[in-house]
C-alpha cells in the first residue's frame, strides 16, 4: 500500500513513523486497539504525538531554529520541576504551535490533532465528562485518531510550508543537485520531500513549473529543474498530475506570452506534463507549431534556422504536436537535407527525416542523391542505390 492508499494498514501506520520513540508508543496503541482496548489506544496515540513533536524541536534546533530551542528549554524546565499545570499546557498547545510557530500541519490537520488531545483527555481523566455518561471510545475513534496522528505528523520530517519550499528550491539551484530522474527520487526520499504533505507538493510543483515557463535560468539549472520536476511527478504522480491538470493549461494562457511559446514546448518536451494541457492550450499549441517560420531569410538566399528545427524536434516528442510537426517538413529535398544536417536527434531523423527524403527519391537529382548518401542509414541506402545509378547513366557529361 503507499500513503494514498484509501485504508492504511495498522503495521503500515508503524513503519511510517519517523522518531524511535513514538514508534515504540505507536506500536502500543496498535497493541490496544487490536487488544479491544481503545481508551488506551488513544492515550498511548497522543503520547506519540507528543514525543514525536518534541523530537522535531531537537531537529529544528539543530537547523538553527530559536523559537524551537526556546521551548525545548522551556519544556525542560518544567518538567525538571514538576509542574503539572504547566506540563498539560504546554501539551495543550502543541496543535497550535505545531501549525502557527513552525507550519507542520495545515489548518485541517490541526483540527484532527486537537480532537486527538481532547478525546485523550476524555479517555485519561473520567472526570472531564459525565459520570452518568461515560466517554465511549469506539474502535472507529481509535483508528481514525492513530491515522491521523501518523499521516498529519508522525510520519513527516521537521520542516514544512514555507521553509521547506525555500529549502527544497535552494538544494536544486545547487550544482551538486542530480540530472537523473532516478537519483533525484532517490534524494527527495530522503529529504524533506519525504512523505511530504499535498500543500508542499503543490508549492515545488506550481513553482517549478512557473520557473521554467516564466524564468531565463542557465541551461545547467534548468537541467535540475526539469530533474526535479519529473522526480516529483514520479514519486507523487497522484496529487502532482492533479495539481497539473488543474493549473497548468491556466499558467500557460495567462502567464506566458507569445513571443516566449517555445518556453512551453521545451516544458511539454522535457516532462510528460503534456497529457494534463485542455483542449484551447492544445490548440494554440498546434497554432504555434503551424505558424512557425522555420526559414532564416534574407535577400541573398533562404536556409532553414537551426534553432526553429530545434524547437520542431522537441514538439514532435509530444504527442498531439506529431502530426502537424511532420507536415512542417514537406519542403525542398535540399531543405530536408540541410535540417538533417542540422539535427542531432537520431531518433527524429531515423523517425521522420529519413522516411520523408525516402519518399522523394524520385525527385532527387544527382546531387541531392548524393548527398543523401552521407550518414544514410543501411535501410536508406539500399533505397538510394538504384535511383542513383539512373542519375549517373542519364546524367549529361558535363554534370559528372
């Protein structure tokens, strides 16, 4: 099963969480709850709860974090005294704190932990309800309450919101960061990526997306940036496709403008985020494609641009741009010669290049005949040798 997953099992719950302590408390409430015992499910949930938190202040003030060191100080000082007024306090606000002090939950988790404490509160003090009433701890309750506890908190390292986004597009903007999808995942795994909570992922994957559409970055940084991209695709391909199918065509109508379109075909290119655009980006993208100049011209002569080739190569990698890409080269067979000249895609040659100056065979002339030769594949030339050898016969002297 993996975090989506609708229904988590109970020794799941347990391998998710991170700190040792509250993985100890975590398997007793499962030991409760399995034991019918669900007051003390969920005693034993917020205990975890607490522990857990407390282990973040340590990793926070590791990083640096004052606020964090502050209240560990103030929580050893308490509890070195004894003081149980200030104890359950500073328990209390533990909801609180973990979402205005240091953005660990979003407001709706928080809701969740502060229902976890005071149902905690009804099972461990009988006299904060009815004795006539007595508080009932369903199973449900108990299961709901160690869900929540591990996926709202247990289970997610120190740093989210706003400072984990700062962290996150700091640690990709380093040269050290991977090119490789596989080790990019393999990174965010152990970052604070991990397990990371549907927000964050919204924020590095609009980011991301707005940098590459909007920014000019250095080739190398975007390089990261499209690594990364496609890492967070793959280790969060649920909540990221929705993210993208939701906001991705409106970014691009609204944000760039024509003159930078060939941002978004090496966007659509580099990621397979092109299966989330709607039908009218769709379309301004084959619009894009057909109105494309693929000429350098000038009063002298006319000669392909080797950086509109480029941008026709990209966009026949995405699949709805194939066809109109592959009618933009039913051209001169000089043309067709001088763009594979210029491209240094294999697979695009052999794919449509060579198929296209196959099927102009007939109307070459000797020279382009030729010049087909050079770098043909095997296939190509044995189509190539017939029609050459009729040049050659036919061809008047002065042409040899």
């Amino acid at each position: 099963m993996t975090m989506q997953s609708n229904f988590i099992d109970l020794d799941e719950l347990i391998v998710m969480c991170r700190d040792k302590r509250a993985k100890q408390l975590i398997q007793e409430a499962v030991a409760c709850y399995r034991a019918g015992a669900y007051r003390s499910c969920i005693v034993a949930t917020w205990n975890a709860v607490v522990f857990d938190f407390l282990h973040k202040l340590r990793e926070l003030d590791l990083f640096g974090n004052g606020e964090a060191a502050g209240l560990l100080k103030n929580f050893e000082k308490i509890s070195s005294e004894a003081k149980v007024k200030e104890l359950w306090q500073f328990e209390s606000s533990i909801p609180d704190w973990a979402i205005e002090k240091f953005e660990l939950i979003s407001p709706v988790e928080q809701s969740d932990i502060q229902r976890l404490f005071e149902d905690r509160s009804r099972c461990a003090h009988p006299s904060m309800t009815s004795l006539e009433e007595p508080f009932e701890a369903t199973a449900e309750l108990a299961r709901y309450h160690l869900r929540s506890a591990v996926t709202h908190l247990l289970q997610r390292p120190p740093v989210q919101g706003r400072a984990a986004k700062e962290r996150i597009f700091q640690d990709i903007k380093s040269e050290y960061f991977p090119i490789e999808v596989e080790l990019a995942v393999q990174h965010f795994q152990k970052s604070l990526l991990a397990r990371a909570r549907p927000t964050l992922i919204k924020d590095i994957v609009r980011g991301l997306t707005i940098n590459l559409l909007i920014e000019d970055r250095p080739i190398d940084e975007q390089t990261r940036q499209f690594c990364a991209l496609n890492a967070v695709l793959k280790l969060y391909s649920k909540d990221a496709g929705k993210i993208l199918n939701d906001g991705l065509s409106d970014i691009i109508l609204n944000k760039v403008t024509d003159e930078r379109w060939e941002k978004v075909i090496t966007y659509l290119s580099n990621t397979s985020a092109w299966e989330y655009l709607n039908e009218p980006c769709q379309l301004k993208a084959k619009k894009f494609i057909e109105k494309l100049n693929i000429f350098d011209d000038n009063k002298w002569n006319t000669r392909l641009a080797a950086e509109k080739v480029e941008i026709l190569v990209k966009s026949w990698y995405v699949p709805f741009l194939t066809e109109v890409v592959v009618s933009k080269f039913q051209i001169s067979v000089n043309h067709i010669l001088s763009a594979k000249a210029l491209c240094e895609d294999k697979v695009f040659i052999e794919k449509v290049l060579d198929p296209i100056l196959k099927d102009s065979l007939p109307q070459a002339d000797l020279n382009q005949l030729i010049r087909m030769t050079k770098n043909a594949d095997q296939l190509l030339n044995v189509a190539i040798q017939p029609c050459l050898q009729e040049a050659i016969q036919t061809a008047p002297i002065e042409t040899l």
